[in-house]
C-alpha cells in the first residue's frame, strides 16, 4: 500500500503499525519526492489548486503504480479535494482516509458502541 501523507504523518508512522500488523506493507513516496506531497497540500490549503497541482498528483499516483502498488492511502485531508479531477492509474485503488473515518464514525454513532470496542477503529 502506497502512503500519501504530509510529512508529519509520515514521520509518525501513524498508518504503518496496524497495516503491518495485517501483514500490508507501506511503501512511502521518497524523502527527496515529499515536497512534491507539500505541494499539493499546500495548494488545497492557499485555494490556489490549478493544473500543476493536478499533474504532480498524477504523477505521484503513477510512481506507486509503476512501483506495483496495488492501493494509496490518501493519508491527509488536503489530498481528498483533488482527487475528482485525477486520473488515477487503473491497477490503484484509493482510499480516503476521511471517507473511512467518517464512515466508521457512522457505525459506531448507529450501534451505539461503548469505548472498549471502539478501540477497533482507532
């Protein structure tokens, strides 16, 4: 699983322990290729998203699936708003971290869980 993240949630490690507990390994965009992730987060912060912040995207998805990832986790919320306009390589599955926040959010709200199971989800 390929991660996109800032680099505060990159040096976190923040995704890492529970997927390899599952056995998924976490492939990271290189050190050196990060500031192109800050980039596009930092456009989606100042408004200013445009064509470069959407090519640098595809080309930061297409490095995971020329290195055989098979899915991305879009580990920062800035990442999400612009997603609607990328062309995704078709051999990658996305997941939005605030789509399965929310949605976890939404099962635990409706069972009515208490603290201990909701540990599952954290």
């Amino acid at each position: 699983v390929g991660l996109l993240g800032g680099e505060v949630t990159v040096e976190a490690q923040l995704y890492e322990k529970e997927l390899n507990e599952k056995t998924i390994s976490v492939i990271h965009v290189p050190s050196s290729e990060q500031h192109v992730v800050r980039s596009v987060i930092e456009d989606v912060k100042a408004g200013n998203i445009s064509e470069a912040t959407f090519l640098n995207m595809e080309s930061l998805l297409s490095a995971f699936s020329e290195q055989g990832v098979e899915a991305v986790v879009l580990a920062c919320t800035e990442l999400q708003a612009v997603m609607p306009n990328i062309r995704i390589p078709v051999n990658i599955k996305i997941f939005d971290s605030v789509e399965i926040l929310a949605l976890a959010a939404i099962e635990l709200a409706e069972l009515g869980l208490t603290n201990s199971v909701k540990k599952k989800y954290v």
